[in-house]
C-alpha cells in the first residue's frame, strides 16, 4: 500500500470507531452493537481498512498489547474488598465451571452444527469461554443490576479474559505441533502461563511502585508511566509464553487498585478514553477482516450455536455456581442470562485461525467468522434483552436518585429528610460527631465515616451515587472538595455559594456547579433556616408561592433538578418541589409538608 492509501485507511478506522460509539451513545444501546456491523460493512466496501494490509505482521502484536491495556484498566476497577463470602465462591465456580463446561459444549456443538474437524471445534470452543469487561461492563453500566450482580459479573469478566487467552493458546500450539498431550501435562502449561504472567505482573508492579509511589510523579507522567509498564511487561511475558501478559495485566491492575501504597486516581479520564478508542478501534479493524461469503455457510448452524449457548449452556453455569449461595432466585437467574462475547474472543480467533488455515485444519477456516457471528449475536441477544429480563427479576437498581449530602448541620439533615420524603434515597456525611449523631436521630442513612477521606484523597469512587451537595460550613472545603470528587460520582458535584464579600483561599476563584444563586448563599441560607424558615415539600404544578424560594424540582422519575445559580429547572408534569419557607423568627423544626 502506498503511503496516501495507509493514511486513508487509519483516518478512516478512527473515524468509525468513534462515529460508531457516539451514534451507540446517541441511540441509548451498547456500542458494540453498532462497532462490529460498521466494521464488517466497511470492510466488504473497501479494502482500505483490512488491517492485514495497513500493519502486516504488526497487527496480531498490537492486538496482544491493546488487550493488555484493556485487562489492566479493568483490574483497576477490581475492588479486593467486594470479592468476600458467597461473592467470591459464586466468582470462582464461574470461572472454573464456565471454562470447562462451556469450552467442551462449545466444541461439541461446533463440530455437530458447523461441521469442523475435533481439532477445528475444540479451538473454537476454548475461544468461546471468555467474556470480557469490554462487553459486560458496558452492558452492566446500561442495565444498572444491584450492586452485588455488578461486581460479581464485572470480577468474572476481568479474569475470565486472560484464563481464556492463555486456553485458547495451548489447544493452538497442540493443534499446531499436532502432539497429544496428557491432561496433567496440558494443566501443567497452563499453570506455567499462570505462573509467567503472575511472576510478570508482579515485577511490573514493583516497577509502579518504584515510579509511582516513591517518585511521586505528576499525574500526567504517572499515566504515562503505566501505560510503558504495562506495555513492556504484556510484551516480555507475551515472548516467554503467549497470552501470559494479558495475566500480567490484570495483575498489575488489581495490585495497583487495592495496595494501600499505590496513590492512583480510581478514575483517569485520559486512560479512560484511550481504552474507549482502542477497543472501538480494534473492533472495527477486526469485523473488517470478515467476507461476506465466509459468512454464507456457516450464518445459519453458528446461530444454533449461539441459540444453545444462551438458553442452556449459560444458565446451567449460573445454576452449578450459586447452588448452595445465599444469591437471592432473580440474581442467580440474570447471572444466567449474561455472557456476551467481546474483543478477547475476536482478537484469538484472528490470530490463530489464519495459521491453522494454512495447515489445512478441517473446518479452521469457519473459526473466525463463526466467533464473529458469536459475538454479534450474544451482544445483540443480551443488549436488547437483558434490561428487560432485569426488570422481570426484579435486580435492577432503583433509577431514583441517590443523592450524598455533605454537612450535618440543623438545616442540612432537614433538606435531606426533605428530599426523602419526596422519594429519593439519600445518604448522610458529616465530620463532627456531633453532626453524625444529629444524622443518626433524624434516621436518614449515614455513611462511613471513611468515606469522602477515601474519595477526595485517593480518588475512591463513590459507587451508586448519583450527585454530591456539598453543604457544609467551610466554602473552601466545599470549593476543593467539589473539584477533587467531581471524577468520582456517576452525577454532578454542586457546593453552596461563599458569601458575595468572602475573603477565602479558594471559594470565591473556584469553578464548578453552585446552588441556590447568590441570593442563597451559604450565611443567607443558613441564617434564614436560623430565623425559622422551613425547608417544605409541595406536589402538582403551579407557581412557586410568594415568600418561597425554590431549591429543587424532584422529577416524576426520581431524577434530582436543583436551582443552580439562580437559573431554576423547567417545569414538568409530576414535579416535587422542595423549598425554603419566609423567615418566622421562630426555633428551626423538622421538615414540613407542603405550604397551604
């Protein structure tokens, strides 16, 4: 290819990838749903984006090394601490019992509906094992399931990745070297893959810690750093035994994420979009390496496939895993109704189907466009399916807002019994004892006392919560407070307003989302609540009464609108209001019901 034809090529791949996830993002549905049909149509258009002709032999490397970035931004995500009791037995059966049932199920019913040779259909079935948080944790972040379906879905699809990597690279080197191993040599190389890359990750994790937590590197540099480790050790443990870097990834990702000496951000938002861009990137290139006519035979037999793998084989992996757990029926039941396939599988297929082509395996040559079929159809099933199956089993989390208040003094708890009573589900923090007793009369729920210390001062993310109202006394707290947290809450961050005469270090010159307005800033606020104004709570439409000043608007969905400097939410249908009552010269009380 002429240098103008790659430039054409690579400009164009980037342009998909993220057109792709933007029309994905547009339409509400998982990115992958558009990627891999994008990538396929693209590919039968024109050749400019076959990434066999852009990068050559360079292509499989890169995919080695992309999927390590992948793993190791997952194992960031993996939290030791959610891994406990029945969680991590349910975790474990997973990985154990899926591996093997669903690899020999797989392989079984290629060889009957696809035809292949034993040879053919035992390497697809190690490719169709894995998961991959490159499909289930956007597919989670979609349907929102309880917390705890979250994290053990999310830990199974981190680790079932590498597992499967290293699988699918042992039944191809046996394939390849046409040697039959005994089972207890076959366990025996996979715990040496197991051993590389554990031994790989933790010399990469030294070197993090080196760079990272000695150094002291700014934040920037420090992403740097981990993207050149992870990079160097996937790559050196890749050339001692293949796929024993994407081990080493995920290892290095939950070290960095649970070792109390590590000081990572738990979220960075330029690591974020690199593996947003390199998964959209790869997944184009590699639904373009797919023909049409490869897909005419086998379209309708991998359908079956799949047909048998959702409906049976995953359900009864579900059903053995959580026999004897104190899972609740819907959560064992939707653990069973979710194993999409995503960028390991394709990127396994791609790699070893060509080989075995050549070398004339019977059948090798429906491998890649079987998984492609896989992956598109489990995507496609469990995308449009899983939201409604969430719903029928009742392991959807609530969409109503979940708000955290910051602040404990008199007025705050009566905002937050306020916005209870309207319906949302709120959570309590203070500093003082004092204030966190005041929490706890009031019977609103209080979080650890660790909590907003973990977020702003190690980046912890503040899991379920919607928006963060920093209330507290101290404007400088709620100005720093709400930069540091502002990566770490699925929502926005809003702070009080400082006094218009303030003289703080930081309050007056900070950015960010304040409440209320300068009419209501913090000293208005409070010292009106102080003169008894109550903090009340109106239904229907209409305007606001006279004397009243509007907070917030609590939609008829649970979602929360504040009134932010001074502009106040749209009226709709449904509406709670939550207001500040006229001063009453009178003992602040509790919060009241709606004004007559």
């Amino acid at each position: 290819m002429t240098t103008d034809e790659i430039l054409l090529g690579l400009g164009l791949t980037g342009v998909l990838a993220v057109g792709s996830q933007v029309l994905a993002r547009r339409l509400r549905i998982p990115a992958l749903i558009v990627l891999l049909p994008v990538g396929f149509t693209a590919g039968a258009l024109t050749d400019d984006i076959d990434p066999d002709r852009l990068l050559g032999a360079t292509f499989s490397p890169l995919v080695s090394l992309s999927v390590a970035l992948i793993l190791y931004d997952a194992g960031l995500g993996l939290d030791l601490k959610h891994l406990r009791g029945h969680n991590r037995r349910v975790v474990v059966r997973l990985l154990l019992l899926g591996v093997v049932v669903t690899g020999f199920s797989a392989a079984l019913l290629a060889a009957q509906f696809l035809g292949m040779s034993s040879r053919a259909a035992l390497m697809l079935g190690a490719i169709l094992v894995v998961s991959g948080p490159t499909v289930v944790g956007p597919l989670l972040n979609f349907v929102r399931p309880v917390e705890r379906l979250q994290r053990i879905l999310t830990w199974e699809g981190s680790l079932i990745d590498p597992i499967g990597g290293i699988l699918g690279a042992l039944v191809f080197h046996s394939i390849v070297a046409s040697t039959h191993h005994t089972i207890g040599e076959r366990i025996g190389q996979l715990l040496l893959s197991f051993v590389i890359g554990l031994a790989g990750g933790l010399v990469g994790t030294t070197v993090l810690w080196l760079l990272l937590g000695r150094l002291r590197l700014p934040e920037p540099l420090g992403t740097s750093v981990q993207l050149a480790t992870v990079i160097g050790t996937a790559a050196v443990c890749d050339v001692l035994r293949d796929d024993a870097g994407l081990i080493a990834a995920v290892a290095m990702g939950v070290a960095v994420a649970n070792l109390p000496t590590f000081d990572v951000p738990s979220r960075n938002p330029f690591f974020e979009t690199l593996v947003q861009l390199i998964i959209g990137l790869l997944f184009i290139s590699i639904s373009a390496t797919i023909t049409p006519d490869s897909l005419t035979d086998v379209a309708l037999p991998t359908l079956g496939l799949v047909a048998v793998l959702v409906v049976v084989v995953r359900p009864l992996v579900a059903a053995l895993s959580t026999l004897g757990t104190d899972l609740a029926r819907g959560e064992r039941a939707f653990i069973g109704w979710m194993a999409p396939r995503g960028i390991v599988a394709a990127a396994t297929a791609s790699t070893f189907s060509t080989t075995l082509v050549a070398d004339g395996i019977g059948g090798a040559a429906k491998i890649l466009p079987a998984t492609f079929l896989v992956i598109v159809a489990t995507v496609a099933v469990y995308g449009f399916t899983a939201v409604p199956a969430a719903r029928l089993l009742e392991v959807r989390r609530l969409a109503r807002s979940r708000p955290l208040l910051v602040g404990g003094a008199r007025w705050v708890v009566d905002l937050g019994r306020a916005l209870r009573s309207a319906g949302l589900d709120v959570l309590m923090w203070a500093g003082l004892e004092s204030e966190r007793e005041r929490i706890r009369e009031s019977g609103l729920e209080l979080a650890p006392g660790e909590l907003l210390a973990a977020a702003t001062g190690q980046g912890a993310e503040l899991e379920g919560i919607t928006a963060v109202l920093l209330l507290t006394g101290e404007d400088d707290f709620n100005a720093l407070a709400s930069t540091i947290l502002r990566g770490s809450v699925e929502g926005r961050v809003y702070r009080l307003g400082p006094p218009h005469d303030s003289h703080g270090v930081v309050a007056p010159y900070t950015g960010g989302d304040i409440l209320f307005g300068g009419s209501l800033a913090r000293p208005a606020l409070a010292g009106r609540y102080a003169e008894g104004a109550p903090i009340v709570t109106r239904s229907g439409a209409g305007p606001v009464p006279a004397g009243y000043d509007l907070l917030f608007r609590v939609r008829s969905d649970g979602s929360l609108a504040p009134v932010v400097e001074g502009h106040p939410p749209h009226e709709e249908e449904g509406d709670v209001l939550v207001l500040l009552g006229p001063a009453r010269r009178a003992e602040p009380g509790r919060a009241q019901a709606e004004p007559g």
